[in-house]
C-alpha cells in the first residue's frame, strides 16, 4: 500500500548537499525558503536531533496562519532528513495531526550524490491513507514543493558557504 507523494531533482552542483541540509535544519534558515510564496514562515522552532522538534507557523496572504507542531524522525548529516508532522518532540504522538484539517505525514528529504557533478534531491511524504494522499495532492504537494525547492537552492546557492554552482563546459 502506497500513499506517498514525491519529487526528485537533479541538481548540477553535488557540493550543495550540505548547504541544503544546513537549510533544512537550521531555524534562521528555514523561514527564507520553507513554503512557496507569497505564503511564508512567521516561526521556526528547530531542535535537529531523532526526537526533536520541528515545529512552523506559516503565514498565507490573506492573513491566515498555520502551526503545525512535528519532530525529527531521523538525520544524516548532508544526506537524509526525516520529520513527521504525527509526532511531537520526544516522540509525543500529535493529535492535531489526526484531528479533522490535520494532515498527519511522514516526511523523507534525501541528497544523493550522484558521482557526476550533480546532485539528486528527493522530496517524499508518506501518508496514513489514500484519501490524506489525495488532500496533500489536492493542498499543492506538486507545485508547492517544487517551488518551495527552486527557493531553498537560491537560498543554498546565496549562503556564503554554499559552494558555486558547477558550469557546464567549464
């Protein structure tokens, strides 16, 4: 049974892999880039350890807000974050996540470098069911994901420890 969304991306400059990491969990980052404008994050509360907090308050443009508390799942450094919004810090489970409007899912964000050059990001949210599946997808998963990654590799890309993107031909 799977009721997972995805996106994958390959990105020309596999050296990002950290800096997009750093951006995942880093609660000064995190807010430049998380959701898709003109939506935008008004709080990050990141504790990046199996057990800790990831918690947002995000903004919409007509002034609505959305706090969604989770907790870190797993982390390996510069290759693979793992978060879900049906666990609180300490692996307390979330209710709000369950109740009526709440979107319980897991979420898995893997850098693989691909040996070339280029670096293949991945974007998964595993849901408990068909139907939250279906609502993520009907919310903007595709579009808003994608767009909320363009945000985080100019993000990654403008952070002075970010490394240059690779050139073709050079």
């Amino acid at each position: 049974m799977n009721h997972e969304l995805s996106i994958t991306r390959d990105i020309p400059f596999a050296d990002l892999g950290l800096c997009l990491y750093r951006c995942w969990t880093d609660p000064d980052l995190l807010p430049k880039w998380f959701c898709p404008a003109p939506w935008r994050v008004l709080h990050a509360d990141l504790d990046p350890r199996p057990g800790g907090r990831f918690n947002t308050t995000m903004a919409g443009p007509d002034g609505e807000e959305v706090a969604t508390e989770g907790a870190f799942l797993e982390l390996v450094d510069g290759e693979k974050i793992v978060f879900s919004s049906a666990f609180r810090e300490g692996w307390e489970p979330a209710p709000a996540a369950f109740a009526e409007g709440g979107l319980p899912f897991v979420a898995i964000i893997t850098f693989e470098d691909l040996g070339d050059g280029t670096l293949r990001y991945t974007a998964r949210a595993r849901h408990w069911s068909a139907a939250a599946a279906e609502r993520h997808a009907q919310l903007g998963f595709g579009p808003g994901w994608n767009t909320a990654l363009d945000q985080l590799i100019a993000v990654s890309a403008s952070n002075p420890d970010s490394p240059a993107p690779q050139r073709s031909g050079s």
